[in-house]
C-alpha cells in the first residue's frame, strides 16, 4: 500500500493553542494567562501562539513532584 496524504498521519511539533489545552487539559483562557505571564514555553509567530511539542512534555516533566520516600503500609 502506498503512503498518501490520507494514509500518512502527521505528526506536528509545533500545536496551537487549542491543541495544547487538549492535550494539558488546561484551559485556553488559563494557557493564554499563562503565556502572558511567560510562565508556559510557547513561540510567537507573528499574532500566532504556537508550542513546541518537545518543549511542552519537558514543561510537563519539570513540574512533576518527586515522591521523598516510598509509600509504607502500617501492619494493623
């Protein structure tokens, strides 16, 4: 089977605004607070707000929080 425009999925680096508030679950009005306030990597093209995929996950990755010490059940 040959690969078409139809067949070939697309994989973007740079998403919209919409795209990451899907993909965060945050809310594009909070991700426009946000970019205001410099406090989300995005890439000002022009008026356009793009993300970067890759910086995105990184954003995600450095806002976990570390467990300290391992979850222990007490013995009734």
């Amino acid at each position: 089977m040959a690969l078409t425009a139809e067949t070939t999925p697309i994989t973007r680096r740079l998403l919209s605004i919409q795209d990451v508030a899907v993909y965060t679950g945050l809310s594009v009005h909070t991700l426009y607070a946000m970019v205001s306030k410099r406090r989300i990597p995005h890439i000002k093209l022009g008026r356009l707000t793009k993300f970067d995929r890759v910086e995105i996950d990184k954003w995600i990755a450095s806002k976990s929080v570390k467990v300290h010490r391992p979850f222990q059940v007490l013995a009734s």
